[in-house]
C-alpha cells in the first residue's frame, strides 16, 4: 500500500492516491485509510462501484476514509490495483505523516499497513518540508517576498519590452511613409514618361 506523494509542504492543499493492491488469491472488497491527527481532510474522488463513508471524530474531523466495493464485480481482483484519491491539507508543522491503512479482503481476512518502515506491511510515508508560501482559507498559495521582487523584475521588463516595441513600431512606420512616397514618386514618373 502507498500513499502518494511521498514529499509536500506545509500547508498545502495536496492531492493524496492511495495504491491497493492485492497481493492474495482473494478479491479485496474494503479499504480504510485513517487521516493523520494533523492533516485536515477536504473531500474525495468518488470511484464508479464503490462506496466511500468517512468517520469523524469528537470535535468533527474526519478520522478515517473508507471505500466500499458495492458487488463482487468491482472488487479489486488478484493481480490488479486501484487508486482511492482524497484532497487534505497539510500541517503546518514539516516533519513525517504516517497513513495507516486497512485493506478487507472477501475472505473475512485483514491486512493492517501500519508497521514502520522496515516492517513486512508498513504504512506509507509522507515527509512534509517547510514552505515558502502562505495559504489562504480557499487554498490558494501566495509567495514571500522572494516572490515579490520576481513580480517587480518582471514589471521592470515588461516596460523595457513596451519600449523596445515602440521603437520597432516608429521604425516601421517610418519604413511605411518611405515606401508610399516612392511608390507616389514612381507612379508620377510614369505618367510623365506616357506624355
């Protein structure tokens, strides 16, 4: 089981996958994930013949993800895998997220993914590093002020750009002028000629 992406930042919206797959002769037909403590779950992808509930706990945040196969037709089969996605938000503390997982199999049988790392079912990791960015309530990420000097160098361009562009304008426009006096010249000689 794997809980992708494996690095983010603080604060950040991400879009999570979790990874099943099935590893026994037996379909699996439920899959738990719970949320970390720290990351606050958003929503979910809905996934066509499954069902997905959410848990959530004292103060009303969600605790745990589940997806449901709804018949014995959409079960993940032996030899294959399915993606569950869910957005969530990061904490703003960097530091390591551990995804605990549950994966029920038609057998009655369960597949706990919460060891560590060197374990034979361990959970899947998420190191999250410090941003240099700060998220607004409906998750849009704005730049320090690194960010803003690049805004600036970019305005400061932008003017050089307008000004050489009007340079290159007068130039043709000059060109333009030449070219329509001589084209007036030319057309005058040849009517002098004709007489």
């Amino acid at each position: 089981m794997t809980v992708n992406p494996s690095q983010s930042t603080t604060e950040a919206w991400e879009t999570y996958q979790v990874r099943i797959p099935v590893e026994k002769n037996v379909d699996t037909t439920k899959v738990t994930i719970k949320i970390p403590e720290n990351v606050e779950f958003k929503m979910y992808a809905p996934v066509d013949g499954w069902k997905t509930t959410t848990t959530t706990d004292d103060n009303g945040k969600v605790a745990t993800v589940t997806w449901e196969a709804e018949s014995e037709d959409t079960a993940i089969k032996a030899g294959q895998y399915r993606d569950f996605t869910f957005r969530a938000q990061n904490p703003k503390e960097p530091g390591d997220i551990a995804w605990d997982a549950f994966q029920y199999y038609a057998d009655g049988s369960i597949v706990e993914w919460t060891g560590d790392s060197d374990s034979e079912l361990p959970h899947s990791i998420t190191s999250i590093a410090q941003s240099n960015e700060t998220v607004d309530s409906h998750g849009h990420s704005h730049g320090t002020d690194e960010a803003t000097d690049d805004t600036a160098d970019d305005h400061h361009a932008s003017d050089e750009d307008t000004e050489h562009a009007h340079e290159g304008t007068n130039v043709n426009m000059i060109l333009s002028i030449i070219a329509i006096v001589l084209s007036v010249v030319a057309i005058g000689l040849t009517f002098i000629r004709k007489k």
